[in-house]
C-alpha cells in the first residue's frame, strides 16, 4: 500500500472541488454523480467553464433510452473557445503550451497564442478550399507541433477530425477515409524513425487513388519530399503562410461530431467511435483534471500517436487546465538510449508523466544504472492505462520511476469514453495494479453472466450504469453495431468488454478483455494472471496466453513467450514455467504448450494483440491488422504450429 503525500492531497484539484461541491469524501461524490447526473455534470460544465455560443434548454435528454441519451439539448459552441480563447483571454497568451523534443534532440515550443493562431491558420486555409463543417478531414502527421495545430483547426472549422496513427499502412489508410468520406487530409512528407526518414506522404498518395472523396492534401516538408499531384497536394509552409491566423470559432451543435476515432474490432472492419465537443472537454475534466490532478503549472508527457484516443485526450487535458504538453517524436526507448522517456522526463522537468506496463517491463530488462544520472524530483504524478500491471513491474515503476514520492494513478476505460471507467486518486491509498475507485458519473457495476451483481471479490463483466457526458454516442455511420456491441447484452447498461474484480476493500482490479477470456473445461480465467505468473519468474519478460483446441478439455492453453536476456529456452525452463503457472494460478490452467519468439504483436501503446497471436498461432483470419505496429511477428508465430502440429 502507498499512502500518497499530505501535501499532495492537500493541495490536489479534487480536494478543491470537493469543497466547492460541500461533500466531504470521494465515495460520496461518486455516491452523488450517480444518483443525481444533472447536479454532476454541470458541476463539471462550471469548473471547466464551457464556453456555449448557445445555452442548453435540457441539460441530458434519456427519454429515448441510455443508448441514444442527448446532451445539452439545443446548445452550441466550439472547443476551441473554452481550450484557446478562454486560456489567452486569462493571461496564459504568453505560457507555453506546446514544447516539443526531435528524435534527434531537437526543440521548439509555441505559446497558448502561437498555438491558437496556427490553428486559427489551418482553419483558414481548409476553408479557403471549400471544405465546409460537418466534412472530415484526415490528419496522418507524427507528433511534431503543426499536428496540435491540425486537431484544433480542423475543430475551430466545426468539421470532423479523422486521426490516423501515423504508422498506419495504405490499406489502413483507405478504410477509415472511405469509411468517413473524408475531403481532405494534413500530413507530412515523412517522419525520423532511428535517424532515417519514414515517408509518409507516398504512403497517403498510394492509399488516396483508392479514395476519391479527398480533393485536398496539405504537407508539410521536412525532407524536401516531392509533391505527389500538384492538383491536390499543397505545401504547409506556403499554404499556411498565407492563411490568416483569425478565423472565428464556427459554433455547432453540441451532438455534432468533433472526433472519428477508429478502433479495431475482432472482425476486419475498424469500428469509428464518435467523439462530440462538449463531451471530450467534459470527461477529459473529470478524468485528468480532478482525478489524474492536472493543473495549471503542469508540465505533462505522455508518449502516444494522435491515432490513439490518448493524442487527443492529453492535448485537450492539458489545454483546458492550462498546463503544458511536453511532446516528444520518436519511440519512448531505443537501442542507444533505452530509458529516453525517462531521459525526457528528466531534463524537460515534467510534472505529470504517462507510463504503459508493457514499457516498464521492457525498462525491467536493461541495466537500471543511467537512471542514477536522471532528476526525477520534479515528477508528482506517474500514470498508467492500457492493461493489466504485474506486481513486478508496478513495484519497479515505483522504486525507479515514482521514487516513492510520486503517486502512481491508475485508470482504464477506453476510446468509446475518451477516458476512464476505474481510476485511481491522490485522496486514496493505493495498492500495486489496482485501482482506487471507479470514475466518476459512470455507475461502474461488476455483474455476472445473468445481469446479477458479482458480489465483492467475484470476478465478472465490467458495464456502466449511468452513461457519462463523453461516452461515445455512435458507432460513425452503423447505428445497429453500436447497439449490438455495447448495449445488447446486458440491455440498458453499456458492456465494456473487460473482466474485471472489486476486492472487500473497495479496490477494483482489471483482469483482462472478456473477449479474450480462456474457458478451460468450464472454469474461465483471464490470461493476464496467466502471463504475470510466467513474467514473475524473471526468465520471461513478455508473455500472450492463448486458447487452442484440445481433443481432451476441448481447449486448452498455449502460451507465447519473450525469453528474458540471457535466458536460452529449453525444455527443462518450459516444464519449470509451466508448474510456475500451476502453481501460481491453478493445476487446470497449466499450459499444454509454451513456445518462443523474439517478440510479440503489440499496438503502438505497446498493447499486447492477444487475438493476433491466436490466429497467427492457429492459422486463422487475424482480422483487421492495422493497429500492429510490428505485423512482422506474426510470421514467427505462425510457424510454430507448424513446428508442432
């Protein structure tokens, strides 16, 4: 247990709000936002201070049901107004609000009112080609400054933003255009990628013969890349050099769309989850400025893709609390410099650092003395989202990362909420991978198979009760799939698709996705208590745990593994993992196989594809591909079933 600092929580913004809202504890705040949402969130409406061009007559519409709820019924505004104008309107103008890092070390920053200008710029410029609100514009860039400007241009405009990982494939490319019917896209000529340029724009010009919808690319050229059509194609520096950078804010209606943020799915078809205005500025409120206590004198780094709902989601957190975003190009470690976002953390002075477990136990594996040489004094809140911790790897982060001074918050929700379903605050204690509560407005339940509450400690779906104000409200363009995925199974209350356990202690702790549940002759388990007790051992430093055909139990498990360094597999390490695993978790979930690669499938969030190894295992259809940043594993994978038929 860790019992975050007294100073600290004293002078933490949740303790502020629960101030100003006269209630005394936590529990009683989320007691109250799920009985009364209206009272909630406009709480959270008033201290993020919203900006409406138009008032709400209702502030949340439900009468047609919790799967099609209405907020702020008849109202419109911009985000830009509350993220931008308001934060130069209080004297921020001069802050920075962006300072970036190059791979090669490389640094420029922009003020609030640099920011705001550029943006005002790229809304000029895309509606001086006719682009209109309500049309989607792509934005295929890597993280440099000018791809803050594009999301916010493009929401200054009132048209929609398609952000597209910027590692994504032509294939990968073309569908989410075409699924969006995008008119335009902002991109680069090409990326740094270990000191050598990725190009990226051939890759956009090779996927747009396949979309015919976009008429306009604007680029900006780092390389001196060449112009793939000089009818369409536009040069960023020209371009918006002689945009004007006052463009007035475009008012739309608070359900339009701001965000099209595409997820893949089990199937081949990426699902594009819908993001509105208001409801991005209200859940990022509550998630990063209350519970994650973002403030004002921030310096904030996450390392992510604006392809990944955490680009945006840690952009608008930072603008709407007026901090700073410390944005840094390139991967968080690399072979020279194995601990760089440490590094960064270090002598850029972040405040407020965003962490993966799957990146901590790749830290795990290198000799941890350079950190000796890094000043992480500065650091007062380590995050984390995006799977389940090891208590291995937890501990480590705490000893080399936190120090045992910062407080290490957890949370997990997902792109369809812009944020957070369980969370963890600097009010509570707080245990190794676990959470300290559920977020707030969300109604968190743990329920079983038949829709009855789990009772404490007893394992079953994790679902909200009260839909939040950020909640997608739509699958773009495929009403019916969004209600089949997220609403039909337990009718009235949204399925996340995550098992998930809340302890006597009120604890919650996330045991993997549903979906990748192991029935193994009738008991059913999550495969990351499976994988934490192969990666405890210090033999595996990687690990995915499958289900494979048994002619005996009719499934059986097979699990897939990274070999610590100076670690040489042989049968005898197989048997030693495979009673680990017995032992640890229990005599029928021992795996039938255990099999070696170099590496596993792994989203660019370093998120482990449990359903990629499967397929690749088996020999199945993997499904939609494009969230794989390292597709070229799956080769290694394949062949091991047909080493071992």
């Amino acid at each position: 247990m860790f019992q975050p600092g007294y100073d600290i929580q004293r002078s933490s913004t949740l303790t502020a709000f629960l101030k100003e809202c006269g209630i005394d504890s936590y529990e009683d705040l989320a007691r109250r936002a799920n009985e009364e949402p209206d009272w909630f969130w406009g709480r959270i409406i008033d201290h993020a201070d919203i900006r409406f061009k138009r008032p709400h007559t209702e502030l949340r519409d439900i009468s047609s049901g919790p799967e099609s709820i209405r907020w702020a019924v008849e109202a419109t505004l911009n985000l830009t107004e509350t993220c931008l104008d308001s934060r130069i309107a209080e004297g921020l103008g001069e802050k920075i609000a962006v300072d970036w890092v190059g791979e090669d070390g490389s640094r420029r920053h922009w003020t609030y009112s640099e920011l705001a200008a550029e943006a005002g710029r790229v809304a000029s410029a895309l509606a001086a080609r006719g682009i209109k609100p309500g049309q989607a514009v792509g934005i295929y860039m890597p993280m440099i400054p000018e791809i803050q400007a594009a999301l916010l241009g493009i929401a200054r405009l009132g048209a929609i933003a398609v952000p597209l990982f910027s590692g994504f494939a032509p294939h990968a490319i073309v569908s989410r255009l075409n699924d969006a019917a995008a008119v335009a896209v902002l991109t680069a000529d090409a990326t740094p990628r270990r000191g050598k340029p990725v190009w990226m724009e051939a890759a956009l010009a090779e996927a747009l013969t396949d979309v015919p919808s976009v008429h306009t690319v604007v680029s900006l050229r780092r390389f001196g890349g060449a112009v793939a059509d000089p009818a369409r194609d536009l040069d960023w520096a020209e371009t918006m050099g002689d945009a004007s950078p006052d463009f007035p804010a475009v008012p739309v209606k608070s359900e339009d769309v701001f965000l099209i943020a595409y997820t893949s799915g089990t199937t081949g078809r990426p699902k594009g989850v819908v993001h509105t205005h208001l409801g991005v500025q209200a859940k990022a409120t509550t998630d990063f400025l209350l519970c994650l206590d973002m403030k004002q004198d921030d310096r904030h780094l996450w390392m992510t893709d604006m392809g990944w709902v955490m680009g945006p989601l840690t952009l608008l957190s930072v603008l709407l609390s007026g901090a700073t975003l410390v944005l840094a190009e390139g991967a968080p470690s690399m072979p020279n410099d194995p601990f760089r976002l440490l590094r960064l953390a270090s002598e850029m002075e972040v405040t407020h650092l965003g962490v993966a477990p799957t990146l901590v136990r790749q830290f795990m594996t290198q000799d941890p003395a350079p950190l000796s040489d890094y000043d992480l004094s500065a650091l007062r809140i380590v995050a984390s989202t995006g799977e389940p911790w090891t208590d291995d790897a937890w501990l480590w982060q705490f000893d080399h990362i936190c120090r045992r001074r910062a407080v290490p918050l957890n949370i997990a929700g997902g792109t369809e909420l812009f944020g957070a379903i369980l969370t963890s605050t600097v009010l509570h204690e707080i245990k190794p991978g676990g959470f300290s509560a559920e977020a707030l407005g969300v109604g968190a339940k743990v329920l079983r198979e038949d829709g009855s509450e789990a009772a404490p400690g007893e394992v079953g779906e994790l679902v909200v009760t009260q839909p939040p104000m950020g909640l997608t409200p739509a699958i773009w363009g495929d009403r019916e799939r969004y209600v089949e995925t997220y609403w039909s199974t337990f009718p009235g209350k949204w399925r996340h698709g995550d098992w998930v356990r809340r302890d006597p202690d009120g604890t919650w702790y996330i045991l993997g996705r549903s979906d990748d549940t192991l029935n193994i002759a009738g008991k059913r388990i999550g495969p990351p208590e499976i994988e934490a007790a192969l990666t405890e051992t210090g033999k595996v430093v990687d690990a995915a745990a499958i289900a494979a055909p048994d002619d005996i139990k009719g499934v059986a498990v097979v699990c897939v593994c990274v070999a610590a360094p100076g670690v040489s597999p042989d049968d005898a390490l197989v048997e030693q993992l495979k009673d680990r695993v017995g032992e640890v978790v229990s005599k029928p979930f021992r795996p039938r196989e255990i099999h070696f690669v170099e590496a596993l499938p792994k989203t660019r969030s370093m998120k482990t594809m449990r359903r990629i190894v499967r397929a690749a295992f088996l020999g199945e259809d993997p499904g939609d591909l494009s969230a794989v940043s390292n597709p070229e594993t799956m080769d290694a994978i394949a062949e091991l079933q047909k080493e071992n038929p």
